[in-house]
C-alpha cells in the first residue's frame, strides 16, 4: 500500500500474515527510520538496500518515524485489517 511522502516511507508491503503477527516491509526514503509501540513482539530489522521490516500484532498504535500510526485492528487467518493515519 502506498502511504504519504512525508511518512517517511515507500510503499508498505505486507510479507506475511501468521503466528498473530503481521510482517511488514518497506523502502526508508526519508534520512533516518524509527518505530515505537508495536505491540505482540514487534520488530524491526533491515531488509537491504535502504529498507526495513517490521512486525506488529493487534492492539494500540505503533509510531513510525514520529509521522505515521499503523494500528493492526485485526487478523483473521491470511487477512488483516490496518489501521494508517498521521501520528498525533
């Protein structure tokens, strides 16, 4: 999916839905990246060339890179429902 620019961010790639978890990864196009608050064991780790991935479970709100809230509201098998407004 493809968010604003000033996220920070390319577009979102959803690489795996399991475990309760949703995979994510995306291209950093801003200087720096960061993420704060995903809950059910997110992570974070580097995919190469510029870009990272990340995990989050249902619950409250991540942050990324002080811009963006990604909430996962719900995960139902191989589907999930997110949540991406500007952080604040």
């Amino acid at each position: 999916m493809t968010v604003p620019e000033r996220y920070g961010l390319g577009p979102i790639k959803v690489t795996a839905i399991a475990d309760g978890k949703v995979d994510m990864a995306a291209q950093v196009t801003g200087s720096g990246y960061s993420v704060s608050g995903c809950s059910g064991g997110g992570g974070v780790s580097s995919e190469g060339a510029g870009g990272v991935g990340f995990s989050c479970g249902e619950g409250p709100a991540a942050t990324i890179n002080n811009a963006m809230s990604l909430k996962v509201v719900d995960i139902r098998d191989a589907a999930a429902v997110l949540d991406i407004e500007p952080a604040g």
